[in-house]
C-alpha cells in the first residue's frame, strides 16, 4: 500500500477519511479508529522505525490528513506500516500558505496529523505558529508522545538530567556561535545542543575555548545503525575533532558548571585562554575568561601572560 500526497484542500482526503482505517504490524492487518477531530501532534521515530508506539500508529492511520515536513521520509514510515492516509507538506518554507486551509478543514471537522521528519514536533521543526492558531480558533490540539532525540541523547550522556536547557541550532558563524556560546555557559543545567556533520568540528572546538574542563557527550545517529556515543571532558573531545566521523546527525550534551561556587580549574582555565589567545589579543582574553572563570582579574591576567609568551617562544623556534 502506497500513502498518496495531496494538497490539504484536496476533496479525496475526506473520501479517504470515510474509507476504512488500518495498518499493519508484522503483516497483520489491524483496525484503526477514526482519529477524533483536531490537530494531532504525532512523534515518530528518530532513526529506528520500530520505535514508534501503538497510538501513534492508530492516530496516523486514523485521521484524514497527515502534514509533513518532506513526504518522501514520511512515505518511508507509512509504507512500512500500511498506512494510506493523505500526506500534505507541512514545512517552514509553505507554512504561510498550508496554515489557512489546514485551519479550514478543522473547521469542517477533519483530524489531521503534524509531524516532523523525526521526533517530537515544534521541537526545532516548524509547527508552532500552527498550533497557537488552532488553539485561538478553538480546535483540539492532541499530543502523542514518543520519541525525541533531546531526551534521548540526555538519558545515554551519563550527564545530570535533574535541569536541563535545550538549545536547538547554534548560529553558524563563529562570532554568534562563540557570542550564544558564551551566554549558554552562565546557565546552571546540562546543556542539549543539535549540530550538523559540517560545523561538529567547529563547534566543538568553540566549545573547548569557553566550556572546555566541563564534562559533555558527543550523540550520533540515535537509534539508527551506526550510533555512537562519545563521552569525555568537551577539551578532550575537542581535541579529537579531526577524526571524527561526520556523517550523520548529532546531539551535544554539555554538562552543567562545577558546584566549587562556578571557579574554573586550572586546566579549563588554560584551555580557555590559549583558544582566546589564538584568536584575539590578551586584553580581550582575560576580559573573556575572567567572565566565565570565576577567578580574580590579576590571576587570569598574569596566567594570560604566562602562556602568550610560551607561544611566542613556541613559534619562534627553529
């Protein structure tokens, strides 16, 4: 069975709606009850197929329309289970546009399913604006959990989970980077982070600079084939950056600053100031690490002078 695309405002979507609703689990083929009208907030799987619940199965045949961000990785996942309910994009480049005429057939009483290429949805995927709008229209909004790659990554980092602040996307440029980077460090809680293969290296490099003697984890392919978890201080996973593997999707996990009243140790102090040093002059160095050190100015200021002249002796060597 192949789920068909279609335009949210198509009239086969309510033909389906009245057609009979099933899937299928190890080639069995199971009833599904007519999803109740609203918008359904449907979590799907991060990599694993089989990691996707009975509800959310019954919920994803049982409605009139499924919004998607990319049909063809949504296809995958109903195609595996049978499915032949509608698929309509749903994506932060048509939202303008889809917004509108998914809030008209709610309002003629259709159950439609949100959800992202992988996860939970609105967590860093669009899906937001929608469901402010649905609620002020009045229309059910229905969540059914299940998988998410920030908790999942948070239960596998052997960090603390008691309080934690998820980031999303860092910016891409290393000035905003290192600028957000910076701000996230004053935050008492594990910090969850997305990266893409490209700018891991990178980021975590800045990392090292402003965050480096903190305990942290590298998450990779969650769930799928060739996940991989690295776990280790961010300064010595940092330093491994060049043979990372970097393919794949990653999850960051930083953990929270040390309970000695937030001083820096010795060595992340160090870290700190040789990847400032590398890039700006001593002033802007101490400046930087005296605010995320937690130590005197005059101590940060002499250790600055310490290891600048070091390089400088350093790069002057025959």
């Amino acid at each position: 069975m192949r789920a068909k695309a279609s335009s949210l405002h198509s009239p086969d979507a309510t033909a389906a709606g009245a057609a009979a609703k099933t899937f299928s689990i190890g080639g069995q083929l199971l009833a599904a009850p007519r999803a109740t009208p609203g918008l359904h907030l449907v979590a799907t799987p991060i990599g694993n197929l089989s990691d996707i619940t009975l509800r959310a199965l019954e919920t994803l045949a049982g409605v009139d329309v499924i919004a998607c961000e990319d049909t063809r990785i949504t296809r995958r996942l109903t195609e595996r289970y049978a499915i032949t309910a509608e698929l309509a994009p749903y994506h932060e480049h048509n939202a303008a546009q889809a917004r509108p005429k998914i809030l008209e057939r709610l309002a003629q009483g259709a159950s439609i399913a949100l959800v992202s290429d992988a996860g939970t949805p609105l967590i860093s995927d669009p899906g937001f604006k929608l469901v402010r709008e649905v609620c002020a229209a009045g229309h059910a909004v229905i969540a059914v959990p299940g998988p998410s790659s920030v908790l999942t990554a948070l239960s596998v980092a052997a960090l603390p989970t008691d309080r934690f602040f998820f980031e999303g996307f860092l910016p891409t440029k290393e000035q905003a980077r290192r600028a957000r980077l910076t701000e996230l460090a004053r935050i008492d809680a594990t910090l969850v982070m997305f990266e893409s293969g490209n700018r891991v290296q990178d980021t975590l490099r800045d990392l090292a600079a402003i965050m480096g003697g903190r305990d942290a984890a590298i998450c990779r392919e969650l769930t799928k084939l060739h996940e991989e978890v690295k776990r280790a201080p961010v300064a010595e996973l940092a330093a491994g950056a060049d043979a990372l593997e970097t393919r794949g999707e990653f999850v960051l996990v930083v953990g929270p600053p040390a309970d000695d009243a937030g001083v820096m140790d010795q060595d992340a102090l160090d870290d700190l100031l040789r990847g400032q040093l590398a890039r700006g002059s001593v002033k802007d160095a101490v400046a930087h690490a005296v605010e995320l050190s937690g130590r005197p100015r005059r101590e940060v200021y002499a250790r600055a002078l310490e290891l600048a002249k070091t390089a400088g002796d350093d790069n002057g060597e025959d």
